[in-house]
C-alpha cells in the first residue's frame, strides 16, 4: 500500500492493504481497520487475476474516498536526503516559510525553499542531541535545546562559518522550553524537572536595536552573560510539569494530577476544571492529558470535550473519543487534528464527527505551533457526520477562550505549518483549498 494514502473514514471504511500471499487454497487479500479497535480481515480468491481486480476497484474506492473527504494535504520537504546522515527530532519554519530548520542529533540543519524547490539541508550548527528549536524573527533569535541545555544564537549567526563563536547558554539542566505570548509581550519558559517539583523561568527577548545601543564596544568584546534575554518571574509547582501553553494574561500549565492555570503577575495557581462539576468525574482516572488553549479543549489520550472559564464541563453532550493514542494535536478552526504513530486523524470541532484520516508509519509530530492555533483553514463550513444527525443544533457557538495570539509581523503565515516525519520522509500537512464556487451569473433560456 503506498503510504500516506488517505483511507476512508470511521469504522464502516477499514483500510485496505495491498498484501498478496498466495497458497494451494488460493490468494490471499488483507484488509486492516487501524486503531484502538483495529483488527485484520483475509480474504481469498480464487485466482491471481480475480485477486488484482479486488486490490484495483479498492484502490479506486479509496481513491474516491479520499478525494471526496480530503481537509488536508501532505506535501514532500525531504525524502531521504538529510535521513541518511542523522535523525531528526524538530523542525521550525521561518523567512515567510522560505526555510525550515531541523534540530537533528547531530546538530542544526537548514533547507531552503525557492519557488517550490526543495534544496538540500545544510549542517548549520554543530551541536549533540538537540531536542527543540524555536526562531524569533523579530528578536534575530534562535532558541536551542541540546543535551538539556537551552542555547541562543543571533539569527543571522547560521550565515557566519563559525556560529558557535555567538552562542550564549541561558539554562543547563532543562526538561524543554516553550516560546509563546502573554501580557502583549513575547515570553520563553524554561521548565527543569524533578521528581517532586517543576520550576520554570520566565524569561523575555530584548530588542536587538536596545541591546545594541545600550553596550559599549568594551562591553561587546569582554561582558559575557546573556545579554538577548531577561528575567521576568521564576517559579515553582508541585509536581512534573509536562508542558505549557499561553494565554492572554496567564499560563497553562500541565502536569501530572492535572491542568494548573497561572497568573503570570501574582503567580497566584488555580486548577483548571473544577471539582465541583461532578460530571468530570470520569476524568479523573485517566492521567493521559493535554490542553488546546484554542479550542478551549481538554484532551486525554482517549476523548476530548469541552470545558468553560470557569473549570466546569460545557456542551456535556458532546465528546470526541479518539480512534488512536495521540501523542501531539493541533487546533486549526474548525479542526482538531490528533497524531499517531500510524496515522493522522482529523475531526470537526463544532459536530464532533471524524472527516479524515491520513495514514503513516512512525509518525512524529516535527512542528506543530499551538501557541497560534487559530489558523484560517480553507474549508471553514460545518461537515455533518456520514449519514448522522449533529449532535447539538449547528447554530450554537463554541465557547471563546483567551487564547494569546501573537502578533504576524516578521511572521508571515509560516508558523502555521504542521511539520511531520513520516515513512522515512519529511512532509507538510496543507489546508486543501476549496472547490471554486459555481458561477450564479450563468442562467439558461427557457
């Protein structure tokens, strides 16, 4: 079966494989559903020809099937090229989406794009074991995460031979870091994790030009220290923090019993669903979880549901219960987009119905930028489940969240990417753009 296909959608559409074994009893067909609730189907014929007439008017199928409920797209960035040479564990588009970097375990690598061309990853910076990368354009700042220490380099530094002569050390030590926007300013979180505790720094980006004009040429050759950024809180929480995510004056954070939310001034910590609400009370069990600010979602590893400002469950009728075991999402108004390691599936946030998924092999999530989760999708219009009715009226509004957006400027549209590793290749998931619109002015005579 060629990856990436997209097979067809919920459990009346297994996905078909085109695996032949043959015997004295004829030819054997499998047809597999993935999923938590997958399993396998052989089928037999009774000869090869009939068997390759099955394998084709299935392709066919899934081929219309695909076209008719295709929401999004891969495209090729890599195949093979910088595969060869290391693994790759993140990527971070920037330039207008011009460029892609890749943090790989042997350091940073740089592709360029021109009119649709893919050049050839370049080693950039000589790093082990880097984990996350991250570009503040506005700021000419790269954040790097390599072997538990968090880095920065000037920008334009991946154009000198030697970039490793800029880099500055802002923490050792460190589980990850997260970039996003709170109180109209720009922020980066360190977390350093231990067994009974998770503190984090909140540290802000200085504007290259005050850093330049507030540094002497002395200063410039001998001060050393971290000069590109400044303290603005430090804190701690009980317990493993395992990510975080901005809102428009407070954090989210989560860990291990739960959602914390965090005033970002007075550090004052509240947890995010409420007690009271008895009807979370199946949650409770279940410690698989992360939180999409954007949809104002709290998701667990096997459903998802909405929740209000004030910690209690809304819309208690509606719930998306995963076909797989997430392990990264994405929010992209009106579509919440779950990753597997064996594929990809995408569902309606307003119906709560599934309208695609894509298949792949040890998937992993490469970027995916969830502070910006409300990306303009092409096909913005309600989707009704396959042959179901809504499961509340079509004219209700999801609940608004203050979910921190920061400002496009420097930025483009290139963070709204979705970068993926998949079937030994580096692909782009694309918002499909919409069938044009048939044109009204055209009548006809009686």
């Amino acid at each position: 079966m060629t990856s990436y296909d997209t097979f067809a959608n919920g459990p009346r559409y297994p996905n078909a494989t085109t695996e032949r074994h043959s015997t004295n009893d004829g030819y054997q067909l499998t047809v597999s559903y993935l999923g938590k609730e997958g399993f396998s189907l052989v089928l037999w014929a009774p000869t090869f020809i009939a068997r390759e007439k099955w394998v084709e008017r299935i392709k066919a199928q899934k081929e219309v099937v695909r076209q008719r409920n295709m929401i999004f797209d891969t495209h090729t960035l890599n195949e093979g090229v910088l595969l060869k040479e290391t693994e790759i564990n993140c990527a971070v588009p920037y330039d207008n989406g011009r460029r892609v970097a890749y943090g790989t375990n042997d350091g940073v690598y740089i592709q360029s794009f021109d009119d649709d061309k893919l050049g050839k990853p370049i080693k950039k910076i000589d790093l082990q074991d880097v984990k996350q990368v991250d570009i503040l354009g506005n700021y000419n700042l790269l954040i790097v995460l390599s072997e538990r220490s968090v880095l920065t380099f000037p920008l334009d530094a991946l154009d000198k031979d030697n970039p490793m002569e800029c880099v500055q050390r802002v923490t050792s030590n460190a589980s990850f870091f997260r970039v996003g926007h709170c109180l109209r300013r720009t922020f980066i979180c360190t977390a350093k994790i231990s067994a009974l505790r998770s503190t984090i720094k909140v540290l802000e980006p200085i504007d290259p030009n005050i850093r330049a004009r507030s540094k002497s040429t002395f200063q410039k050759l001998f001060q050393g220290g971290d000069d590109r950024l400044k303290t603005f809180k430090e804190f701690y929480i009980v317990g493993v923090s395992c990510s975080i995510q901005f809102l428009k004056t407070k954090l989210c954070i989560a860990c291990e019993t739960g959602f914390e939310i965090l005033d970002i001034e007075t550090l004052d910590i509240q947890s995010l669903l409420d007690p009271a609400d008895i009807s979370l009370d199946f949650v409770h069990h279940h410690k698989d979880f992360y939180y999409d600010a954007g949809s104002d979602h709290v998701w667990w590893t096997e459903f998802a549901f909405y929740v209000d400002k004030s910690g209690w469950r809304s819309k208690k009728d509606f719930i998306i219960r995963w076909k797989g075991n997430p392990t990264a999402s994405a929010f992209h108004h009106p579509y919440v987009i779950a990753f597997n390691p064996e594929f990809v599936e995408i569902w309606h946030v307003e119906f709560g119905n599934l309208v695609q998924v894509i298949q792949g092999d040890n998937l992993r999530v490469l970027f995916v930028d969830n502070r910006r989760s409300t990306m303009p999708s092409s096909h913005a219009v309600y989707q009704q489940p396959y042959g179901q009715k809504s499961s509340y009226d079509q004219h209700d509004e999801p609940p608004s969240y203050e979910l921190a957006t920061h400002s496009s400027q420097g930025q483009g549209h290139e963070r709204d990417k979705v970068i993926l590793f998949s079937d030994n290749k580096v692909v782009e998931l694309r918002a499909v753009p919409p069938p044009p619109l048939a044109d009204a002015s055209v009548s006809t005579n009686a």
